[in-house]
C-alpha cells in the first residue's frame, strides 16, 4: 500500500510552532486544531490527528500547554491553553524559524557568489 504524503519532509518542527501560534490566539480541542490549522493555510498543510495528538501531549508534557476537559456543544472535549513556558517557546521557535527563513532566502537569491542559485 502506498501512502500519499500531504506536506513535504522539510516541515520537520513547523507543527508544533502552528500548534503554539494556534493555541496563543485562543483555546481549541484537537481536532478543532487541526482544523484550524488546515483553514489558516488555505490548506496547505494538512496534519492529521495522528500528528497533532502526541505533539499536543508532548507540549503538554513540557509544561508548555495544560489542558481542561470541558463540555463544547454538548460533547466532552479536552481543551488545550498555552502556558507561560509555551508562550516563550513560542517566541523561541519563530526566532529560529525567521533564521531558517532567512538563511534559505539568502542562499536562493545567490548572495553567496552573486550568482541566482535558482534560475
């Protein structure tokens, strides 16, 4: 069986900076979080729950969200909030992510010999 893969490999951490940015701007449940994430993208990335879930336990692991269960439209859900420790993460990984960004943008403009690197 073949698996169709949705998002390139090179978003190795871009979950999790999409999970904190999402989660600062207001509390969801999972699924609304992979949701939102799919809609904010104009679906561009489309992580499954089997991605978001253990990332979402893991963050919470590290103390960067806590999580409630409460009742949304009449279904128990647990609902995700980003920490004070998440929000600096948060602010930790867009820094090195704008480096990223930045970096691969200086290559691709050929500032190394003055040469474009793509043509």
């Amino acid at each position: 069986m073949t698996r169709t893969r949705t998002n390139p490999d090179f978003l190795n951490g871009i979950p999790e900076l999409l999970i904190l940015e999402h989660l600062t701007r207001r509390p969801m449940y999972g699924y609304e979080l992979v949701r939102a994430i799919e809609e904010s993208s104009g679906q561009q990335f489309q992580f499954g729950e089997g991605c978001i879930y253990p990332l979402l336990h893991r963050l919470e692991e590290a103390g960067h969200l806590s999580s409630k269960r409460e009742t949304v439209a009449g279904r128990s859900r647990v609902i995700y909030r980003v920490t004070a420790p998440g929000k600096r993460k948060l602010a930790e990984t867009i820094e090195s992510w704008q480096r990223v960004v930045d970096t691969v943008n200086h290559i691709l403009e050929g500032h190394q010999d003055g040469l474009p690197a793509v043509s």
